[in-house]
C-alpha cells in the first residue's frame, strides 16, 4: 500500500526498518512503531491515512507475537538499550571515518540512520540531552558531508562550525540525498526540513560529547571500504586500559537502612542491560561504568 502524501514524514522510519528486517528485527519493529506513533499524530481521520496506519498496526500486532520471545520487545528497558546501542553503533562508526577523514556514501548513511534511531528512541520516554545533541549533529554531518562531495570539496572532519546545511525530505530514497545548500548559506542557525520533531541545532558542535570508545566497535552495520592502494595490515591486538574501579564499592553491603525504591530497581536493572549492550561491543570501560552506577545505587540508594 503506498504512503499517503500526509504521512510523507515517516517515510525514512519505514524505509529504516525494511532494510532491518531480516538483520535486526528488533529495529525494524521499533521503527514501525514510531512511525505508527508519529502518523497518528500527522494525520488518522482521512481515509487513506487511517487505512494506512490500521495496516501498520496489524503488521506490528503480527511482529509482537512472532518476537515475543524476546526481551527487547517483552521489556522496555531491554528495548531501549537495544535501539540506543544501535543507534550510538552507528554514530561512532560514522564519527570514526569522519575523524579519519575517509567520506564516502556509507558514512553518510550511518550518520542519517543514526539519526532516525535516536528519533526512534522517544518511544521509551524523553531523549537525554547526550542523545539531543548526538542526533543534531549526526543529521547535520550527513547534510554537510554529502553537500561538500556533491560539491567536489573537501569535508572538514570533526565538529565544526555549521553554516546553514539544508535538509532534503527525500535522503535515503533511491537517487536523493541531502539536498545541495544554499550558494551564500546564511550564517545563522540551520534550517532542517522532513521530520517535525526536527529542531535546529546549535551554531557550533565543538564541544559535542562523544560517548566513551569512539571508535568502530565489533560488527559495524556498514562496511568499511579500505583505499586500492592499500597494502594489507595484519591486525595487530591493541592493549586495553582497565578501568580504575571505585575502593569503595568494593563493599558490597547496604549502608545502615537503605530502602530502595521502585523506581531504583528499575534504574539498577538499566545500568545493568546497558552494561551487558557495551559488552557485546568490547567496550569494558563502558560496561565497567554502568555496573559502578548499579552497584552504588543498590547499597546507598543514591546515583
């Protein structure tokens, strides 16, 4: 069934979880349930609207029960670290060849579908102020990258100051991508077109937070292209640093009459999925943090 004009918006989400749906599920079930979410609030009273979204409700219906083994879609939590270790996969993939100043078509999209995730991720409540900041710049650096190849030039890597890249409603469609900014690009703040949530992002990223291993972890959705002239390398074992673990949690009692709160169990069990997500990744200093955050909150009752 073809989307209607008025639910144009939601068109990448769907799009995002086509291409998810044989390699992760679980993506492309939380993309469809934001777009279903989002149309809803676009448009559910014309015909065609509501005919669309009833069929997109029925194929998430038909997707809960064939997942509902799995704990990513039976839990919230679970859900959310799922879409967030995903999301911040491909943001730090994208963010890597950024640095390193390798620009090409994958990066570009990494840096897009990171976006749409971090969209994806309201779902579960309110996005923290690290992921507002992570999906402004990743949409802005797919927007400027494509522009500045487009245009044969040379993409500055790393945050930098922005200068009006625009937004195509059409990037990710076959054929489309970013649209080309404007020849004398004011020097105020961006304007983004295509999702409504889109807000325009501050001036300057140079002080954007990158999460801990800002590096390509294990398993990068996007493959990484190395250049012709490149001579093969025998990967070499990098040395990890440990992280330095806190003395006092190494007492693991409760101090005096700590009374945890729902609420508190609910934030210990998160440190601990997101703890287990980094793992998958390598990422012990990540993961080592997280377990910190459980463990003090489970014997003071304080973050």
């Amino acid at each position: 069934m073809a989307l209607p004009p008025q639910l144009k918006a939601i068109q990448h989400y769907l799009r995002t979880a086509q291409e998810h749906e044989k390699r992760d599920p679980v993506v492309a079930y939380y993309c469809r349930l934001y777009a279903m979410q989002t149309g809803m609030k676009l448009d559910s009273k014309t015909p065609e609207c509501r005919k669309f979204l009833v069929k997109l409700m029925d194929q998430l219906e038909m997707m809960k029960k064939e997942l509902g083994d799995n704990e990513s879609i039976s839990q919230e939590i679970v859900g959310n670290a799922h879409i967030e270790n995903y999301a911040l996969k491909m943001f730090l993939y994208a963010d890597n060849e950024d640095r390193s100043e390798r620009f090409h078509k994958n990066m570009i999209k990494s840096f897009y579908t990171s976006s749409l995730l971090f969209d994806v991720l309201s779902v579960f409540g309110e996005l923290s102020e690290e992921n507002l900041q992570q999906r402004k710049y990743a949409k802005w650096k797919a927007a400027y990258i494509h522009n500045c190849l487009k245009n044969g030039e040379t993409p500055q890597p790393g945050p930098i100051g922005m200068e009006g890249e625009a937004y195509d409603d059409e990037f990710g469609a076959e054929g489309g991508g970013p649209s080309q900014a404007p020849d004398n690009p004011p020097h105020s703040q961006p304007s983004f077109r295509g999702h409504p949530s889109d807000q325009p992002p501050t001036s300057n990223f140079s002080n954007i937070q990158i999460p801990p291993g800002s590096h390509a972890p294990a398993n990068t959705p996007a493959e990484i292209p190395h250049p012709e002239a490149a001579q093969p390398v025998k990967p070499v074992p990098v040395p990890r640093t440990m992280p330095v673990v806190d003395p006092s949690l190494l007492n693991n009692t409760q101090e005096g009459d700590v009374r945890l709160t729902p609420e508190d169990f609910t934030r210990a069990q998160k440190y601990c999925k997101y703890a287990g997500s980094a793992l998958q990744y390598e990422d012990v200093g990540t993961a080592v943090q997280n377990l910190q955050k459980a463990l003090k909150l489970l014997t003071t009752g304080k973050e």
